[in-house]
C-alpha cells in the first residue's frame, strides 16, 4: 500500500466530517464541554502552575534557513527617553513580530490540506493572503480549559529521551498510562512527553529540531496508527514536546500523515513545542499526571495557528 493509499484509507477510518454539524470549526475541540472543565477543576489539589511554554526569544528555537521568524522583540518607548526627557507622565511600550508556528502553539484546523480540502470538506482556498475565512484558530481560543493528562513515555523507558528513530505507539500510550496508574477520559488533552525537546536544548542543536531548507527533522513522536486509537478514546487534542507532534524519519517522504488525518479528517487539535520536562519531573514527584490545562491560544482574525503560554494548574 502507498502512502496516499495509507493515508486515504485512515482519513475514511477516523473521519469526523459532519460529526458536529456541517458549520463547524472546533472539531474534536467540541468534547470539552463545561462539564468538562468541572472535571477538570477537581485535579487542582496544591494550587501550583507550571508554563509549558518556550521563552519567546529572538536566537530561539528557529535556526536560520527554517523559513520561520524567531520572536523579535522591539522597545519604541523606554525608561531610558523618559529619563533623559525628564517626563514625569512618560510609559515603556512594545513590539513583538514573530512567525505563530515559530514557538510553542497550536495548529488551526486551517493549517494543513488533504486533496484540496480541510477539515469539514471546506475548500483550501478558503485560505487567502487576508487568512482563513473558515476553521481559523479564533473559536478555539474561548474553549481550551480541559483536563490535561501527561504521558510521560521517555521515563517509562527508562531514558531522558526516545531514540529519534522511536515511533511512539498504542502500546507505549497505554503502557505509560498503567504505570501511571492514570486513566484517559474524553474531553482530555493529552500531552505527550519524548524528552526531545530537552535532549535538543542540552545539546543546544537547533538547526536538527527544526526544517531547515525544506529538510524534516528526524525526531520521536507518535505514529499515525495512534489516530483510531485518539478517536476511540476521544480525546480533545495531542500536545507534544517536538517540533511537529508526529514521529518523523527517513522513509517520511516529507509527508505529515498526523497532521493530514489528524487535523483534516479528525479535526483533532495539535500543539507543537510544548516543554514538558519541568511538568514530568512535578508529576513523578507526586504520582499525580492529570491537572486543569489552561491553554487557550491567542485569538488571532483568520489564524491558521496560535501562539499559547499552556499553563497546568495542579
């Protein structure tokens, strides 16, 4: 079988089209319900937060030739001309210009076609320069507070990190959640820790976290034979703590099968570049891997993506 065969064949599988109504633009999205957010309240036992969030930065995580723009950040007033223009009434202020995928944030259901299409059977040229008129990332942004659960697969292995060359799998996800002793309920966002985030900073070897030149990194994350088992489950989202949630290697052929299933047929939300580490080490420390997630993404007009400060509030 092909991969277009492959690929087919699972967005038939796992396709969510017409599941909520043919107007809309939250996709899995819709199962967290403010029931939901009850539920997910109750994880809060210490009150503690922890920001899953890359530090915007101007040299960081983004090499150059990866075709996106680091977060630039500019002063047009300071202290500083205040001072030296000994105004009493004077203020600092800012700018900040940056690519929305550079960093840590979540992908639009606008982000990637499949035969022409997106999620829904809306048509991709319903992108324009202007941006998404529909699946844009705004009617998220007042919808993401759920239960988060971590997956912490690279300490079930017993490594800091998974082997680039790792596929994560059904078998790791639900192997992880019984050592756990967590269970995974619908509405959740499920946040998948490889340690490759980590291993990259330590090394401090960006130029292979990202594309760079059109080459794909080679990095772990979870193949697309999780879908069916992420639909049965219904979970609300993946997050992940590498640059494109899906595992990638040689044999990719520069295809995101996650991504093209995931997103177009599933209408499942994904969150890249989200760090994880400080989180795993909170969760081993107390046994505890569920917690409220607030991560709603900034509500940008006709954004295919949104940058978000993802906290867990445990």
């Amino acid at each position: 079988m092909t991969i277009d065969e492959r690929i087919d064949a699972l967005a038939r599988h796992v396709s969510n089209w017409g599941r909520w109504g043919p107007e809309d633009e939250l996709g899995t999205v819709n199962l967290i319900t403010p029931e939901k957010r009850l539920e997910a309240a109750a994880c809060i036992r210490s009150g503690t937060v922890i920001s899953l969030a890359l530090e915007l930065r101007a040299d960081l995580p983004q090499p150059p030739g990866s075709g996106r723009l680091n977060p630039q950040h500019v002063m047009t007033e300071t202290g500083t001309d205040a001072a030296a223009g000994d105004s009493a009434g004077a203020y600092s202020d800012d700018v900040l210009a940056m690519s929305v995928h550079a960093a840590t944030h979540w992908d639009a259901l606008s982000h990637v076609f499949h035969r022409g299409l997106m999620y829904n059977g809306r048509p991709r040229t319903d992108v324009t320069s202007g941006g998404a008129r529909t699946n844009s990332i705004v009617p998220v942004a007042e919808r993401l507070a759920t239960r988060g659960v971590l997956v912490d697969v690279a300490r079930r292995h017993g490594v800091e990190a998974l082997a680039r060359d790792h596929e994560v799998t059904v078998a790791d996800l639900e192997s992880t959640l019984d050592g756990q002793k967590t269970d995974l309920l619908p509405g959740d966002v499920l946040l998948v820790r490889t340690g490759h985030f980590g291993r990259i900073s330590a090394a401090a070897d960006w130029v292979n976290f990202t594309e760079v030149h059109g080459r794909l990194p080679f990095e772990p994350g979870i193949g697309a034979d999780c879908l069916p088992w992420l639909q049965e489950m219904r979970v609300a989202g993946v997050a992940c703590d590498n640059w494109a949630v899906e595992h990638l290697h040689a044999d990719s052929c520069g295809r995101l099968p996650v991504h093209e299933v995931g997103i177009v047929h599933m209408g499942l939300l994904l969150g890249e570049m989200f760090q994880l580490d400080a989180l795993a080490t909170a969760c081993a420390g107390d046994g505890r891997y569920d917690f409220l997630l607030a991560a709603g993404p900034l509500p940008v007009r006709g954004g295919v993506g949104g940058a978000v400060n993802p906290l867990a509030i445990r």
